[in-house]
C-alpha cells in the first residue's frame, strides 16, 4: 500500500473522529435539549422536535454512518501493515472507532428511530434520557479515538513514514 493511501486514511480518520466529538457535543448541549425537556419532576420526549432536526438523515450519515465506518474499515487493512509504534496507536484508535461504531449501530440508531414514532409518555423520555446519558459514554469512546488517532498522526509526521 502506498504512502500517500495511509496518510490519506489517517487524515481522514482524525478528521472524521474531530467532526464526530464536536458535532456529538454541539448534538448533546443544543439540539437533544429540544427534543428532551423538563417540567417540574417530569421530562417530556418532543418526537416532532426531534423529526423536524432529523439529524441522523441530515448530518450524521454523512460524517459517521458512512463515511467514518469506511474510513475506519479501511485503515484497518492498512494501520496492520503500518511500522511500529504508529501501528500500535492507529490500531487503538481503530478499535475505539469500531468500538463507537458497533455501539452507534446496535443501540444509538435502532433506539433514536424507535424515539422518532414514539408520542410523550414517561417510557419515552426515560429512554430518551438513557439515550442521550448514553451519549456522553459514545462521545468518551469517539475521545479516546481521536486523541489516538491525532498520536498515530503525529508518528506518521516525526517518522516519515
């Protein structure tokens, strides 16, 4: 595999795992507000916000569910044959990136579309509470992948490999 592939692929995986933290912390603090509320004692599920945003078809299919997967697959292949110690970091991110994406696809996806047809009750914003507490555990997984990547990225550079 060629060179300039690999470092194409590491400069899209920490470009991708950058876009994936922030845009889940811009998603945590300014749009899941809309959709989870709280009125007294009770939170409340508002799916017409959260079909309105429709953030999963609007944004994150094209950052992650696509494009970050086959990034991630992809340097998988080439990270293996990559010389130590950049091997090393780079497959740790590759593993917090599956990580983040196994759980985006078993849970995060399946649980917001379930929200998404789901009206107001106390089971949907308690599951839509877990949904997004479980978030900041994506968000600690997608972290770990970055800054792994970014170390890998920075081996890449002082090698020159």
């Amino acid at each position: 595999m060629s060179d300039s592939i690999a470092r194409g692929l590491l400069w899209l995986l920490v470009i991708f795992l950058g876009i994936t933290f922030g845009a889940g912390i811009y998603e945590l603090r300014i749009t899941v507000p809309r959709w989870l509320s709280s009125e007294g004692s009770r939170n409340h599920w508002n799916a017409d916000a959260a079909r309105r945003d429709d953030v999963g078809r609007r944004f994150w299919v094209f950052v992650t569910t696509m494009p970050l997967t086959l990034v991630t697959l992809a340097s998988l292949i080439v990270a293996w044959r990559a010389p130590s110690p950049l091997r090393g970091w780079w497959l740790a991110a590759i593993i917090f990136a599956l990580g983040d994406r196994i759980f985006t696809f078993s849970y995060f996806i399946p649980t917001m579309v379930r929200l998404m047809r789901a009206a107001d009750s106390p089971e949907s914003a308690v599951k839509a509470s877990q949904w997004a507490n479980l978030c900041y555990v994506r968000l600690a997984i997608a972290l770990a992948a970055w800054l792994a990547a970014l170390n890998a990225f920075s081996y890449l550079y002082q090698s020159h490999v």
